[in-house]
C-alpha cells in the first residue's frame, strides 16, 4: 500500500469544542488524535473501524490515549495533525499524532497505543503478517520522528 507518509489530517476546530469562553474543551484533544489515527487506519491498513469490527477477524481497541497540551487551540482555528507510528511491539502498536495550529505552532501531542485482538475472543493476539508489513513500511517512508519542543 502507497501512503504519502507521513500523513497529516487537517481540520478546523468548531464551536461545539469549546468552552463558553472559547477555549477547547480539553477531553476534545483526546478525539482530535482518535480522529486522526482512525483517518490513518484506513489510509495505512486499507480498513475502517466499522470495517474491521464487521469483518470480525481482528480489532483494534485503544489500550492508552494520552494527551499533552502546549498551546490552546480556539473557535475557526485550523490545525494540522500528522500522524507517526512510533513503536511496534508483538501484539500492539503506539502511534504518535502531532498537533500544530495553521500558523505551525506546536498545540497538542497525543500517544494512542492499539492492541490487536481476536473479537470473538476480546484476547489479544500477535499483529498479523500484513500489519507487521504496513506498520514497518509507514514507519520507514516517514523517516526519522521530528524532535518535540
């Protein structure tokens, strides 16, 4: 599967994300590196949340999100968010989502770690062949991970 890695999800942030002061509501990071890293999924693995849960033959359900917040994002604000996979272990992996404002000011860095698992079974079980293969080849066309100040 080609990707033009890294990948890099625009969006805008609307009013309902916000506090009545205009600031973002801080739970909504967390959906902005969700959104992100379901946006990837599909890109990288050719499938789907809805897709996989359907198809029924591996899961992806969310072990971690974390979220650390460096410059506020406000109402209409564009930001950018590109996406990383920073670590691939036996039976998971952890994608780091970077979040800069239009203006490219560092706003947001999340961590998502994925564990693969057997739905029939909600145990966790090895990455198959083909994420092991498209993890590695995104991992290596993004390059090196850009240092985080």
């Amino acid at each position: 599967m080609t990707t033009n890695a890294p990948i890099c999800i625009t969006a805008r942030v609307r009013f309902g994300d916000c506090d009545p002061a205009g600031i973002v509501f801080t739970p909504r990071y967390g959906g902005f590196v969700f959104e992100a890293a379901e946006t990837w999924l599909e890109a990288v693995m050719g499938l789907s949340v809805h897709q996989q849960l359907n198809k029924g033959e591996i899961g992806t359900p969310v072990r971690s999100l974390t979220t650390d917040l460096h410059r506020s994002l406000r109402p209409g604000d564009r930001f950018a968010s590109t996406v990383y996979v920073e670590a691939i272990g036996r039976t998971s992996f952890r994608l780091l989502v970077i979040g800069r404002r239009g203006d490219g000011v560092l706003s947001f860095v999340g961590r998502m770690t994925c564990v693969t698992t057997d739905p029939s079974h909600r145990s966790a079980m090895p990455l198959s062949e083909m994420y092991q293969q498209r993890l590695t080849q995104y991992q290596a066309d993004c390059g090196d991970i850009p240092a985080i100040a």
